[in-house]
C-alpha cells in the first residue's frame, strides 16, 4: 500500500510529544525466514495469550503463530517450518476460523506500544520503585519484571533518556501543516494543559486519602501537553470560517475560498422535491455534482431516484472526478455537502446522503469489516481451584485440579487427561473423597450457581439422589404448566407472514452499519418463526448496545408489509420517544405509519392513535403499558415487541402473556430474567442470543472509588474536550437541583440540565431532547436515564452513592455510555467517609470486574449467585435451586417439558423417575489432546468439551476442522479421541451405558437381546457370554489374523471393532469411524 502521505489528526496528537526511538517493524513474507518470531513480538509491545482476542496479542501452538498486528484489520495466523513462513492467512476473531476470501501474501508487525521494556527501561523502573510507595511503586515493580501495565506510557520522561518529540518534528521536511478552525484548536490545546493539571491535582488529592503519592509533575514535564506555538513548523495554514481569521494572519497571507453550504433537506419530502428541481437545472446547465452515499444499496438506491427524476448521472468505479452536465454518485462517507460556485472547470456541488435523509451515517465506511470477538455465555467450565460444580450423576463437589493419568499395564497402557473433583468424605472425620471425570464425560459438569456456599455432595450416598427426585417432582408442576402454555399456542389460530417483499430488502440494505453475525442470525430466526402458522414467541438476548432494536425493527417491518399492525411495549416514557425516533428514521421513504403512545402523549392524540389503530390507519404504535389498558382495540395486530419485560409489573405481564396464545411476541431482554432464561433454555420459548458486539466497539473503563471534587471535574473537562457529554447520576429528586449547582460550580463551562421522573411531561421531553440535540453538556438525572436512551455523544457515566443500586441496575445504567466508536468512561463513587457493608463491596468489585463488552449474561448469573434464587424464581422453587444448582435445575424443567410435550404430541407416558446415564468406555487407547498441541488448560478443556457435548457425526468432524484450522494438523492422540467421541454416539443411540476392556475380554451393556439376537450372537461371536440378569454381553477381544501368535487388536483398530460389533447386532450397515486417524502422522492400527 505503501506510505502514507497525509495525516489527519485531532488536537490532541499534535500537541502531546511521543517518543522518536526509531523501531522497525518486523516483515513477516511467505518463503522468508523470520527467526525468533516470538521473542520479537514480545519485544515489540506484544502480549503472549491462549487465544487472540485483540490487536497487540500473538499466540504460540507448535508451528503456528497467531498474531493481531497494530495496524491490521485481522488477525493473521502464521505457519512456520523451522524458522521459514510457509503460510499466512487471516482469520476471525469470533469463531478463530481461517477468512478464506482474504489473501495475506505479507504482513508488517508494527510495535504496538509508544514504550518497549528493554533491559534499559527495566532497571529504571527497578531503581526508582525502590524509592516509591502505593500504587506507582506496584506498577514500577512490575514495569522492572517485564511486565506491560495500561497508563505507563505517562512514565515515558522517568523510564529513558531518548527523547520526546510532537508529531510535527518527526514529520519530513517540507510538510504541510493544515489547520482546521485554528481559534478551536487554540482553545482546546489550552485545555488539553489545563485538564492535564487538574487530574494531577486530582491523584494528588486520592493519594491524601491513603492511595500513595503519585510521580512529582516536575519530573514528567517532557510528557506533558505543548502549546500551539511551540509545535509550530512552516509551512503552516489554517483555515478559518469567512470574517474570523487567525490572530497573527494579516489580510495579503489570506487566500479566499468561496463557498456555500450544500442543501440539507433532511427527509422533508417538499425540500427533496426543490432538491431534485435545481440539480436538474444545474445538470442542464453543465455544472458538476457529486452525491456520496454510505452503502451499495444507498448508491444504487439514489442512482435510480436520480434517473426516475430525469436527471443525467452515474455510478462511480474508482476515485474519479465529476463530470460536467451530470451527477456521480461515489460510495464513501460524508458528513456536510458543499456548493463551490466558482472553481476553473465548472461550479461543483457536493451532496451528502446524511444531508438528504438525515440518517445518521456510520463513520466506518461501507464493506464488510471483521466480526467481533464473540462472547460465549458465561462459560460452564471457566473453573478455577475451589469453584463449585455439579455432576449429573455424584452431585455438587469441588474442582481440585487437571491432571493426567496412565491407565491399564504392559501392551493395555494409554494415557488419559481427567478433571478431579472433591466430594465429602465417606467417613466422618475422614479425607475428601476425590473423583477423577474422564475429558470424554465433560458433558456431565456445569458450574454450581445458587446462592449460598452449597454442601459438599457424598459419592455413593443417597442425599444427591433424594435432592434431584424432589426437584425432579417439583420442576413437574411448573413444566406442565409452560406445556399448558405450548398447547394452547401451538393449537391457536396464528398468521403465518409471507416471505420478505423487495421495500424489506431495500430498508434493511439502507441500514448504515455493518450487521453483526449475531444479528443476522437471530434476523433469521426470527423471520422463520413469523413465516409460520403457529404463533412466535421467542426471547431475543443481547446486551446493551448490540443492536437489538435494528432486529425488532426489522420484525416489524415485515409485520406491516403483511397488513398487519405491531405493538411495541416499552417500560419506560423516554425508550417509547427513543423508539419512536429510531423506527421513524429507519422507515422513512416507506408508507409506513408509526405513533407514540406515553405520558407525553395529548389526550386529544392518544384519542386519534387509538382510533387509528382501531381502523387500521396506524401501523406500528410505540408506547408505555397504556397500550396495554382496556379500551385499546386492533383492527388486525399482528405482532407485539416487548422491550425490557423484567421492569414491567406483574399485571402487565399478565396481559402480555394472554396476548401470546393469538399474535407473534418478541421479547428483548439485556440482562435476562432467570425466569425468562429458564423458559427459554426449557425450550418453551424460542431464544436468540446476540453475543457479538457492534464493529470498533470499546469496553468502558470503569472507576469504582471514593467521591473525589477534583476527579469528578476533571472527568466532565475529559468529555467536553472532545465534544462529548455527560450523563451525571444523582438518585434523589429532593437534592436533584443541589447536585446540578455543584457540578455547574466544579465546570462553570459546561451547560447543565437536571431530567427526573416527577417533572412535568412537557418539561422532560424538552429536557431530553435538548441534550439529545447537544444543547446541554451535562445531564444530571436520576435512574430515568437506566434504560434506552441512545444517545451516542454521551460517553462519561458519573453514578453518585453507587453503593445503594443493584448489580443489573449499574450494568443498564454503565450501558448508556460506550455506544460508539469513543472510548467510554464510567464512575462508580461513593462518600469517602462511608464504610460498605460486605454486599456493597461485592456489587461494585462485580461491576468493575465484569467490564468486558458482552458481560449482561454474566452480570445476571453473578446478580443470581448473590441474592439467592429465591428473590427472583419465588420462594416456593429457590430451595431446590441451592440444592442442584441453576444449570441443573433447568435442565430438568427442559426434561420434564419435553416428557409432556411428548405426551401432548400423542407420545407415550414416561413415569420413570431414570436418570440419563453417561456413557463409559474404558478401552486400551491412548486418546487424549496432548498439551503440546494445545498448550492451555482452558483452550484444551474447551476442546475437550466441544467432542463431549457432540450430538451427531457430522459435530465430530466440525470439531476436527476448527482444530485443525486453529492448531494445525491434529496428533494420532486427537484422532483417536475422535473415534471414541463417534463411538460414543453410537452407545448412545443403542443405549449403551458402559464399554469396558479387561484383561482378555470386553464387557458391554446394558443390551436387550431377544432370543433370535442371542443366536445371532453365538453365530457370529461362538466365545461370547450373555448375562439376561445384568443385561450385559462379554465378548473375547478380537485378534490380527489367525493362531497362537496373533496379537489383540489394538487403539483404534479396537474402537471400529466395538462400533462394529453393535452395528452388526442391529443389523445395520457398518460406519467408519476412524477416517481421521489414515494420514495422521504416527497413525497405526495397533
């Protein structure tokens, strides 16, 4: 690509110095050599992980190096032979799998931090820890250990003597240096200083309070902010709006430019039509135009208007310029149109699709970027030494270790990995008893979650059972009351909608961002469900931010191009104003009519709205639970949307839930409600799950600590500096307008407004919409703002006595900030004088913890595990929940749903009470995944648990495929776990319980064997024994061949031989399950 000619860069990094030291980047080529590869990358400001995650991040697995690049768009994952690159590819940080469209023929590593530790910076650090205390010693320590520490760059001026430069010295000679609005970018540098100052005083003042003392300002002045003229380097231009010039700038330097704003119709569809109107003139009268719109779709869409219109114009292939006499229509974005009237060729207008719609446009650009790292739902096995778990079988023990062990002797030896867990002991008094779960049964372990520490289960002893019957019998009566549910909805009369009309395809390509995965998964789903007769009813998962909404809209889009109306629930008056903005700037240009319906709405509207819906000229109507009150008649709903159904009321979901059994429901939820979550993993209601957040979407940096003046003003000059605003939080409405006068005192610059529930309804919506349209910098509220409000330029979240607010209450509220590409801040404060109480500590080390992008899921389950089950599941069921843990306790309300809906379906009555029995096989091979493959226990636990949890062939091979992809071509070991896990599969269809070799023989059982399958047996193995009692067949181990010498078979040869033997004695065709192991390096039969 080669290098770059022009920076553009915010005020910021022209005036703050970085450090000039000069760093190559290392050249990765396929058929190079590359050596030391690892050492390097940790050289150049790489972090060595299990798993690549995110840029600056490289893995090491045998032959294979994944590495994230500074300045890449994906990862990039990279084979070695020896020290020469034999193969480089890009892959997903998502699924970690090959993107095989994109070809890597090279790829530069760029360091990837402004300071390296090399042995110089480490023993600086050493020396000046020893002359420190608190919190600079901690990271002075562990800079002189080699480790990397967020923030200590600020250090750069202590740590070496190599100097900083600003970015203008470091540029050639000769460059251009371009001011855009040279008076703001005065000020800002100004306050750039300023604000530096201020967040010195302010750790002055925490290190007051016990936080150690930080680094005198004197010694980091190299690092500090430069002022305007001290950067300034010829040739230097600025460009100022007409009439305010820059102050040293006399009139013979100026040089004028002659322009007009562009036009700005902004949807108003008579503004469009005078539009229209004056390019065509313009194109008559041979002028240029260039119209820029943000997708495909945008520029197909317009191009067509444009022709439809009579107007000449064209589509763009490349960077071309306007023609004269028409318009160019360019994919690109742009924010602002333009009109030069007079230039030398032609007058030029240029004309923004943001400018003619008034959507907002991504900044990202169109085309597909890399999806996001997913996130799994707070993972069953993300254990560590003490963490409770539930097994099927023993029930609640404690997780010790991983460990290996050689199983059999002589020729019968083979090496397995096992989890080892602890249960009570068999006698009192006595040492834990230890049972070690095979990596092939991982399928049986869940996390415990429930509350209180639990009570260690005994192995063999009957309580675990007595446990599981009373919550297998308690789960019965909830279960048939969802299959009551199911019945009902699966025998009404639903609307079964028709496939996607071409206005669908044309609304959903004018969305201005790039879907995630997630999102066009659970859009599927969702579109499928509607398409038939029965009524949906699905839970759509997502956290705050993910852009669930675009997903309900698209719903009920589709609703209305059916005929059929759509009513969207929302818990709150401000998420109804917020919806109704967002479905109305999405649809507009479509014959659609949507109406809000809250406290804001007129008594003289709502009677309108109400009539509309009732004759059918309303279409989709957004509102509070008034649309749930008596009085509301439909003339044909076809769908309703419930947004945040855990904050309605009990009523209110009284009469959703009889709304279910006749019209399409979809419910959205950030942090779902157990009782939700159980229905769902039930299977009674559908759920979809978006787990990927949206592209170039940052975690919030999340602060939990004492209530500091000086912080709290130096955070709000943080956000002011670049534009943004600030949601400041204060939950009592009697000291609400105190609050306001003291932040207005902390930053006389910043415009404050105060927004609270018991204002009057007019004053609130304009209050809102004010800070919604920038008129205000800072808006002091109480919790009204928890959910909905969208309001990207807010990016600062500061939460008085965060001490008093639940855990989900503080996830929603840290979720209205960091919905952009602008990294995000949160504060969490409380009284310095206040002492928490031990749950207080907790909810906030929880919050400040859980701060990865996606965390909702594992907020809610923390939220579960604190409180107890009992305060969100009733009282009557927590008690079996503490007694089996959550996992479990849904699994056998999904159990007994589906022995209803059986039954329902006109299946037969199971009244056993049996449990699902594991399957065991104990066979002499040496299956495992060997650490040298995968080196970390996680990933490796993770792998092992992908072939455990294998439904069906098919998974085996998928399985095979990531790990190939991930770790390059899997050992022999892995290849004969493939064919135990196949095995596996088949015991289970057969059931099969228990494979076992010993000595010269191989038990299996338990097996139903009629008489005619007992000669069959005899007939086809005459040295095997059949036990009618114990249901089990024991059979000699085969032989290779013939005669006294002929050796057992052996490893996987064994295994085909077992999966044989039940096929056989079905009496179906033979399957090969030990494809994988031909062409494995070191395969051999035995």
């Amino acid at each position: 690509a080669g290098r770059a000619r022009v920076v553009v860069a915010a005020v910021r990094s022209l005036v703050q110095p970085v450090l000039d030291d000069g760093t190559e980047p290392i050249r990765l080529a396929v058929d190079e050599e590359t050596p030391d590869l690892p050492e390097r990358l940790e050289r150049h400001g790489y972090s060595h992980v299990d798993m690549v995650g995110r840029r600056g991040q490289f893995a090491v697995r045998g032959g294979i190096i994944d590495v994230f690049p500074a300045t890449a768009e994906n990862p990039v994952r990279v084979e070695l032979w020896g020290d020469e690159v034999t193969d480089i590819r890009a892959f997903s940080v998502g699924d970690q799998r090959t993107i095989s469209e994109v070809e890597v023929p090279s790829v530069e590593v760029h360091a990837c931090r402004a300071l390296l530790l090399d042995d110089a910076v480490t023993a600086k650090a050493a020396e000046l820890a020893a002359e420190r205390s608190g919190d600079v010693q901690e990271m002075l320590v562990r800079i002189s250990d080699g480790q990397w520490v967020d923030g200590m760059e600020a250090l750069i001026p202590l740590l070496t003597d190599r100097p900083l430069r600003p970015l203008t010295e470091l540029m050639p000679d000769g460059t251009h240096t371009l001011l855009c609005g040279p008076e703001r970018i005065r000020s800002r540098a100004a306050d750039l200083i300023a604000t530096g100052e201020e967040f010195m005083a302010a750790a002055w003042e925490t290190a007051a309070m016990g936080g150690g003392a930080p680094i005198p300002a004197d010694g980091l002045e190299a690092n500090a902010y430069r002022q305007l003229d001290d950067v300034r380097r010829a040739p230097w231009w600025s460009v100022s709006p007409p009439g305010m010039l820059d102050g040293d700038v006399t009139e013979d330097e100026v040089l004028p430019l002659t322009y007009e704003p562009g036009p700005e119709p902004r949807g108003d569809l008579a503004a469009i039509g005078s539009m229209m109107a004056n390019l065509r003139q313009a194109t008559v009268d041979g002028e240029r135009v260039a119209y820029v719109a943000a997708t495909p779709a945008g520029v197909r869409r317009q191009a067509e208007r444009f022709r439809e219109a009579g107007i000449a114009c064209r589509i763009a292939t490349g960077p071309e310029h306007p023609e004269p006499g028409r318009i160019t229509v360019y994919q690109g974005v742009a924010h602002g149109g333009l009109v030069f009237p007079r230039t030398p060729i032609a007058p030029l207008t240029l004309i923004t699709e943001q400018d003619v719609t008034g959507n907002r446009v991504s900044d990202i650009g169109a085309g597909r970027r890399k999806p996001a790292k997913r996130r799994n739902r707070v993972d069953p096995l993300a254990l560590t030494a003490g963490d409770y778990v539930v097994h099927d079988t023993h029930g609640i023990g404690r997780f010790v270790k991983l460990t290996e062990r050689t199983i059999g002797t002589g020729d019968d030896q083979a090496r397995r990995e096992y989890v080892v867990l602890e249960y009570a002991p068999g006698k009192r008094g006595g040492p834990p008893d230890q049972l070690y779960v095979p990596m092939e049964s991982l399928d049986l372990l869940s996390r415990y979650v429930g509350g209180e520490k639990p009570t260690l289960s005994k192995m063999g002893g009957s309580d675990w059972k007595s446990t599981k019957r009373k919550a297998r019998g308690a789960v019965r009566e909830i279960a048939a009351e969802l299959v009551k549910l199911y019945a009902e909805r699966q025998a009404a009369p639903g609307h079964a909608f028709a496939p996607d009309s071409p206005w669908q395809t044309e609304m959903e390509d004018n969305f201005p961002f790039t879907e995630t995965e997630d999102q066009l998964t659970a859009i599927d789903e969702i579109k499928a469900d509607m398409e038939k007769p029965a009524p949906m009813d699905r839970v759509l998962i997502g956290d705050v931010g993910y852009g669930k909404t675009e997903v309900a809209l698209r719903a009920a889009f589709k609703a209305v191009q059916d005929g059929r109306q759509v009513a969207v629930l929302v818990p709150t008056t401000l998420l109804a104003q917020q919806h109704l903005a967002t479905f109305a700037e999405r649809m507009e240009g479509f014959p659609v009519t949507i109406r809000g319906l809250s406290r804001f709405t007129s008594a003289k509207e709502s009677k309108e709205i109400l009539a509309g819906l009732k004759e059918g000229t309303v279409d989709i109507v957004i509102g509070t639970h008034r649309l749930l009150q008596t009085g509301v008649s439909w003339k044909k709903l076809g769908l309703v949307i419930v947004d945040e159904e855990q904050r309605f009321g009990v009523e209110h979901k009284e009469h959703i839930k009889a709304l279910r059994n006749h019209v399409d429901v979809l419910t959205m939820s950030a942090t779902p409600i157990p009782r939700t979550l159980e229905m769902s993993m039930a299977g009674i209601r559908e759920m979809s799950q978006i787990l990927t957040p949206p592209e170039d979407r940052h975690p919030v940096l999340t602060y939990v600590g004492a209530q500091s003046d000086k912080q709290i003003a130096a955070a709000i000059r943080r956000e002011l500096l670049r534009d943004g605003q600030v949601f400041y939080l204060h939950n009592k409405v009697a000291s609400i307008d105190k609050a306001a006068q003291r932040v207005r005192d902390l930053v006389p610059e910043a415009r404050v407004v105060v927004a609270h529930g018991q204002m009057g309804e007019d004053q609130l919506e304009r209050t809102v919409q004010g800070f919604w349209a920038r008129e205000f910098d800072v808006l002091v509220c109480t919790t009204i703002v928890e959910t909905g409000l969208d309001i990207a330029n807010a990016n600062t979240l500061i939460v008085e006595n965060a001490h008093h607010m639940g855990l989900s209450q503080l996830h929603q509220l840290r979720g209205r900030v960091g919905r952009s590409r602008e990294r995000a801040y949160a504060y969490f404060l409380y009284p310095a004088d206040h002492t928490l109480t031990e749950t207080s500590y907790d909810r906030l080390a929880t919050i400040a913890q859980n701060n990865d992008l996606g965390a909702g899921m594992a907020v809610a389950m923390k939220d579960l595990e604190m409180r107890g089950a009992g305060n969100v599941l009733g009282a009557e069921q927590s008690g079996h929940i503490a007694g089996v843990g959550f996992d479990m306790y849904v699994r056998l309300v999904g159990e007994a749903v589906q022995a209803l809906k059986a039954v329902a379906d006109g299946g037969p009555v199971d009244a056993s009470e049996q449990e699902p029995k594991e399957v065991r096989i104990d066979l002499p091979v040496d299956a495992n995944i060997p650490a040298s493959y995968v080196a970390a226990e996680r990933l490796r636990l993770e792998a092992y648990r992908k072939f455990a949890s294998a439904q069906a062939m098919d998974d085996i091979g998928v399985v095979l495929e990531e790990l190939r992809d991930r770790y390059g071509e899997p050992p022999i070991e892995v290849a004969r776990l493939a064919a135990i896990s196949r095995l596996r599969i088949i015991c289970r269809e057969f059931g099969v319980h228990e494979v076992q070799a010993t000595g010269s023989q191989i038990k299996i059982g338990p097996m139903e064997l009629a008489d005619s399958k007992q000669v069959r047996l005899k007939r086809l193995h005459p040295q095997s024994t059949y036990r009618a009692a114990t249901r089990t067949v024991s059979v000699a181990v085969p032989k290779e061949g013939r005669g006294l010498r002929a050796k057992p078979v052996r490893d996987v040869a064994l295994v085909q031989w077992v999966a044989d033997f039940l096929t056989g004695m079905a009496g179906i065709p033979v399957m090969d399950i030990t494809g994988d192991v031909s062409g494995v390096s070191g395969a051999s039969a035995g």
